[in-house]
C-alpha cells in the first residue's frame, strides 16, 4: 500500500466503490526478428486501470496509463460500455504512486449509492480527463500528457511454442475452448495435462484468455512434449483441426455455473462454431466472443462479432468491435431504434453468416470485419441485414435506442 507501506491492508478504510480492476500489459522481444512487440492479451483498456509500457531504444523508458474502462451494463440503466481512455505517462519513479492517486480519486468521487453508476468509467464520463488528471495532480504526483497515437499492441494468445528470455527454456501454450479443462469433443484434454504434469518437470500457468501455458521446457525435450499431446487427441474437435474462427473466439462461463447468467455461453459457443465451419466460415480471421448476460464477463463488444444473453437462448448483437481487441463495439441502434437485440438461438449463426458475407463482398483493402463495418455505419448494416432474406424478419422487431453516453 503507498500510503502506508509499514502496514497491513485494512478493508474498511481503503474501500472502493464496487468493482475495480486493474491491467498491465506486456512487450516481447521477437525471438526471429530481433523486434519489440506490443502484448495487450489482458485488453488492458476494458479495465478501471490500463497500464501499458513505452519502449524506447529497446528498453522500457515510461508507462502509458489509461483509465475509465470497463465492459458491464445493465439495461433499463443508464449505463455503457467503454474502453479506457488515455490518462498520462508516467516514468518509473512515478507510476505507482500515480496509481494510488488515481484510486484515491475514484474512491473519494465514485457513486456509492447507486450501484449501477459506480465504477470509474463513469466519474469520468461526468467529470472528464482533463478534471481527473488535475486531480491526481493537487495530489503531488507529476506525470506528461498521454501519447495519442501510442498503441498497447494486439491481443496476443500466445499459442505454440515460445522462448522464455528470463532462462532460455521454453513455454508451449495450448488453446482451451472457453478455458475448459474436460475430456469430451476436444480431446482428452483434462488426462492430458495430468499426464504432462507428471511426465515433465514444468510449471503449468493459465493466460487471460483462458488458455494454458506449461512453462520452463527445456529444448531437447520439445518433440517428445509436443508427441505427448497427440495421444490425446489435442488440436483436434470430433475429429477436425480447430478451425481459425474457433481458437479466435470464446464464452464466458454462463449456465448452469453462474447464477448471474441468463442464456447458455460456454455450452453455446462451441455448438456456434461447428454450425459455422459446417457453413464454411472456419477459415475466417475473426472472433465471436459470447457471454451470457449484460455484465459481459469475456469482453465479447471487443471481439469481431459479440454476443450478449439477454433471457433463456435469447442473445443481443454487439458490432465494432475487432479480432485484435483494439476497438469497442456496440449495439445496433440508429439512434432511436435498437435492432437484433433479441436474436433466438437458432439464428445467430445466420446473422453471423451474414456479417461475414456482408464483409467479404464489399470490404476494401484487406480491412477487417470490425474495421468494414465501422466505415460503412450503422445504417448500412441495418440496411444490409434488412436486404438478406435470411434476417430481414430479424429487424421487424425493434425496441427503444440504448442509453449512448454523449
């Protein structure tokens, strides 16, 4: 604790206004090219607290800080999602007591009365950076202004293998659909990492994407490693290579585990995918992230295509977003209608489908769905789903426009 670090933490005092969380993301030297890369696999920006380093001359020199995120919601509310908006750059020296400062800020202005207005983001949706950073700053912290083409990286998975700098072993990360450790239609996957536990002296690790890191393999022992998963059926779904779109996409938890969940998430997801690759979207650089209520425990507004439950396999679109995880997405709302908020089950594969199609005929220099669909707008994906005889009946329904901040 800053403040008092000869003592314990005490709860009371320090007590914040519901939720906070904070991120820091990462940056790797490539192990081919010699070049740094930017590693925002924790989408720092989805959180209260965002920090990201600056690397200059191939050392860390600063630290970008970005403040006000968060993904959760709740309808009939006024209330939105939002990534975290760039707040100041701090040097070593500085960053952690410009932390503490700006958690004492939030603490001292965060809403606690009403429960739905009471993270970060919206203390400063009210009161703005500019007053947030003046702030921090009567607090006797100095800081610079933020970067504003400085970017945090790509959502890394880390999947594969990959050097470990600290020791020269290896790392191998292996994709688990939805974070799930079960024998079923992905393999064995529970036996297997039991047997590579106990076969190999290693370290086993988990990442923010739900997927596993086993840690400090060393280079000759690789193959036989790598061998080892095969038996298991590992990379492998009834049968089929993962798909791209697959290993791209994911669900939080949702039903039955999770007693804030309304629809299915978890279980959904897998059974989306096989309806797409049968399809013949397997192959497509995107992600479909899904979760199974308004809280949107695995960011899917930042995924390419997301999918929030609103009741028992009922499902609401968020469009925007991007594979990378560097964009917020969005209902589709006009401004005064809210459509595809209520998509049943059984469709949503035909809605993505459609996005997809959408995409591939009139996308323009190797753009992104994310990026196509932020260029054409709103209205022209309305009028699109609208033209498809596969979802037009889908947009006959409409309800009032979300609550948007201004």
């Amino acid at each position: 604790l800053i403040r008092t670090p000869d003592k314990h933490f005490e709860y009371g005092p320090q007590l914040l206004n519901r939720k906070f969380k904070i991120a820091f993301s990462a940056v790797h030297r490539n192990e081919k090219t010699g070049e740094i890369e930017y590693d925002n696999c924790v989408e720092l920006r989805t959180n209260e607290i965002g920090t990201a380093p600056i690397v200059e001359g191939g050392k860390v020199v600063a630290y970008q800080v970005y403040i006000g995120g968060g993904q959760g919601e709740k309808n009939g509310k006024p209330t939105f999602a939002a990534l975290g908006k760039p707040f100041g750059v701090f040097t070593d020296d500085n960053l952690l007591p410009g932390l503490d400062a700006i958690t004492q800020v939030h603490s001292e202005w965060g809403d606690r009365k009403n429960r739905h207005w009471a993270r970060m983001k919206y203390v400063v949706h009210a009161k703005g950076i500019e007053w947030f950073q003046e702030q921090v700053k009567a607090r006797g912290v100095d800081f610079e202004q933020p970067l504003p083409d400085f970017d945090p990286g790509p959502r890394m998975l880390h999947h594969g293998w990959q050097k470990q700098p600290s020791n020269g072993l290896w790392a191998y990360g292996a994709y688990i659909e939805n974070g799930r450790i079960i024998n079923g239609a992905n393999g064995k996957l529970k036996a297997m990492v039991r047997h590579l536990m106990d076969s190999y002296d290693i370290e086993l690790m988990t990442t923010p994407n739900q997927d596993v890191l086993f840690t400090n393999i060393p280079e000759d022992a690789k193959q036989d490693f790598e061998a080892a998963m095969k038996p298991f059926g590992f990379g492998e779904r009834n049968g089929k290579a993962y798909s791209k779109l697959r290993v791209l996409s994911g669900a939080c938890v949702a039903l039955p585990t999770c007693r804030l969940a309304t629809a299915e998430s978890e279980l959904f997801e897998p059974e989306l995918i096989d309806q797409l690759e049968k399809m013949g979207y397997g192959d497509v650089a995107e992600s479909i992230g899904i979760t199974g209520c308004e809280r949107q425990c695995f960011r899917p507004a930042t995924k390419s295509i997301g999918w929030v439950g609103h009741g028992p396999d009922i499902y609401g679109i968020k469009l925007g977003g991007s594979e990378d995880a560097r964009h917020q997405g969005q209902w589709l709302t006009d401004g005064e209608k809210w459509y595809l908020k209520q998509v049943p089950r059984d469709h949503v594969a035909i809605v993505c489908a459609a996005l997809f199609d959408f995409h591939r005929d009139n996308a323009e220099g190797g753009e992104d769905l994310g990026a196509f669909l932020r260029r054409v707008g709103t209205e022209a994906v309305i009028e699109a789903l609208r033209n498809n005889p596969n979802t037009a009946h889908l947009l006959e329904k409409t309800y009032d426009a979300p609550y948007v901040p201004e």
